[in-house]
C-alpha cells in the first residue's frame, strides 16, 4: 500500500494515530482495528505519531492566538493595551465526553465577548 508522506511520516499513520486520539483510543485499539479491517499492522513507533500531532497542534495553537492578538490589537486602534479572559469546559462534567465549550472575552475601551464551540 503506498501512502502520502508528511515529514518523513506515512500519511495513513498519521490519520490513524489521529482518528484514534479523536475517539479517545491508543495502540491497542488501533492494532485491534487494522486486524478487523484486513489492514496493515499499526506502525511499531506509535508514540512517534503521537508525538507529530502534538508538535503541529501546539504550532497551530501559537499561530490561532498570534492572529487573534494582531487582529484584537488592529481592532483596538494599534493599541496593545488591553484585558483578556479564558474559561472553557467539559460538556458533562466527571464524564467522557468530545464537546469542549471555550468562552474568550476582552476589554479595552469598549468590552466584547467572544464564544466558540469546539466540537
């Protein structure tokens, strides 16, 4: 099976290592799947791959509040001097669950607030 290359890493690996975390699964599971599936086994270096995702989570991560500083700072006519605040939460909390809700709010001379939901 040929597959794509990402930094020296197989594609497919990449996915599956991903798709793992997504549903809250590590090597066990994934080596569980491929075998259902009439895959290839799971790459002998998992943590690797596990490895890349948090290195690129955390550089899009950077980038993601990078632009929300430059755009807050345009937004407050060039002036760098203002207030930020964070709160985010599990949707039921002491429970498994995928949904995250992220509240972001800032103040300089006039206040707004700002709500995502990551899902």
């Amino acid at each position: 099976m040929s597959s794509d290359m990402t930094n020296g890493f197989d594609d497919i690996n990449i996915r599956l290592t991903y798709g793992m975390s997504c549903i809250r699964k590590g090597n066990s599971a994934a080596k569980i799947f491929c075998a259902i599936m009439n895959f290839p086994p799971t790459p002998a270096k998992f943590e690797r791959y596990n490895y890349l995702l948090l290195r690129s989570l955390i550089k899009v991560s950077n980038e993601s509040m990078r632009n929300a500083v430059e755009e807050t700072v345009k937004n407050n006519n060039s002036n760098k001097d203002f207030l930020a605040a964070f709160n985010g939460s599990w949707q039921k909390l002491g429970h498994t669950s995928l949904n995250g809700v992220v509240s972001a709010s800032y103040m300089s001379r006039d206040w707004k607030s700002l709500s995502f939901r990551m899902s």
